[in-house]
C-alpha cells in the first residue's frame, strides 16, 4: 500500500520555479534570463544545478540558449509558434477566442476547485496591477495575461497549463493583429475589469458554475467586440 518517498533534487526545484514563472507569465516570451552566475547566487545553489535546469527546459522548449547572447525565453518564430499553427494561416481574432470558449471556461472551473491561497493572491495582485497601469494612462494588458494565466496554473493540470501558455504566445505575441484596440476604449475596459472581478470572486467562492458563467460572459463580451469592430470597418 506504501510506496518510498523518493526527495527532489535540487535541479528539480530550480527547473520547477523558473518553469511555474514561465507558465505564469512573469518571465515573458522574448524575455531573457539572468546569467547562471546571477540565477544561482538568487537560488543559493551552484552553477551545474542550474544548467542542468535550464537544459531541461531548452529540451522542453520553453527556452532558447544562444550562444554568446544568453539565455530566452521561447517566442512564437516567424513560421509557427508553439501550438504548431502556421502564422502565414488565416488565423482571426475571432477564431482564437472561440478555442478560448472551451478552454478557459474548462480551466476556471478547476481552478474554482483547485486554487490555493498563493494562487488567489496572484490573481488579485495581477488584478490590481491591471487597474494601476491602467491608471496610470497604460492598458494593463500585460497584467491580464497574467491574470488568465494564474487560473490555468490553479488548475495544477501541467497539460491544461501548457495548452494556455502557448494559446497565449499565439494570442499575445505571435500574431500581427492583436487585441491591443480593445483596451483603448474606456467604456470596454469598465466593463471588462467587472468581468475580472466577477471570475476572481466565483474563484474565491469555490463556486465553479459561477466561474464558468463569468469567463463565458468575458469572453462573449470580447468575441462580441471583435465582431462589431469587423463589421464596422
């Protein structure tokens, strides 16, 4: 009925820290890392530790080592990204938000069931991030990546969380038209800060089909959006 406890090494730790800060957005694609001197005098940890973590997460390609540049974190090239969609193909906006339908309302359901307190706090931190750079005359969507991104890593679905990374680097950063315009407009982003709000609260309630019906309500409401500025052009 037992089964040994086998301890982690301490590569594994490091390669799990700077993983889960991949995942969570808060080392950006494009972004790079700090040297393995600087990484393992952060860590407390020696050199070889943290190389052997890094190779690991190359293999996994969530980074890219260059020689003589240093170390990045993996972007979407210019033929295709991580999700294997070519970016010469007639991707819409439109398209994306409606694989986002099935995948963040799944994911926020779990995460209603899942979500620790760290993972609460991250989200609320992300959150206000949102309203001060917006505040401060930005448009708070970097802060929002990161919002959706703590409730896929409260799924503790490596799987689900990997899928919404590389949606993500598609979303965000691959693809030429972005959703930048949809911050532009005050009354939109009133609206979608109470639709944040609304899934950080069912998340916080542990209630997963209220947290559904938030998400699919943002998200309708952007897909909405996205529809009406095509139709108008």
């Amino acid at each position: 009925m037992l089964t040994p406890i086998k301890p982690k090494r301490i590569s594994d730790l490091v390669f799990e820290q700077l993983r889960d800060l991949i995942f969570k957005g808060l080392i950006k694609p494009g972004e790079q890392l700090m040297t393995e001197r600087e990484l393992a005098g952060n860590l407390n940890v020696s050199r070889p530790t943290v190389r052997e973590a890094i190779n690991r997460l190359v293999t996994l390609q969530l980074l890219d080592h260059r020689q003589g540049q240093g170390t990045f974190v993996v972007s979407p090239s210019a033929e295709k990204n991580s999700l294997g969609v070519p970016h010469d193909l007639d991707v819409s906006l439109a398209d994306l938000l409606e694989v986002r339908l099935g995948l963040e309302c799944n994911a926020v359901m779990m995460a209603a069931r899942r979500a620790t307190e760290e993972d609460l706090r991250d989200m609320e931190k992300n959150l206000h991030e949102m309203e001060t750079e917006r505040g401060a005359g930005g448009l708070g969507s970097d802060a929002d990546v990161r919002f959706h991104m703590a409730i896929a890593y409260a799924t503790k679905n490596m799987v689900q969380i990997h899928i919404m990374k590389s949606f993500y680097d598609l979303l965000f950063y691959g693809i030429k038209t972005n959703l930048q315009y949809l911050y532009t407009e005050p009354v939109t982003l009133e609206i979608i800060t109470r639709h944040h709000n609304n899934i950080f609260n069912a998340v916080r309630d542990r209630d997963p089909d209220a947290a559904y019906s938030a998400m699919r309500e943002h998200i309708m409401f952007v897909l909405d959006f996205v529809h009406e500025k095509k139709a108008s052009r």
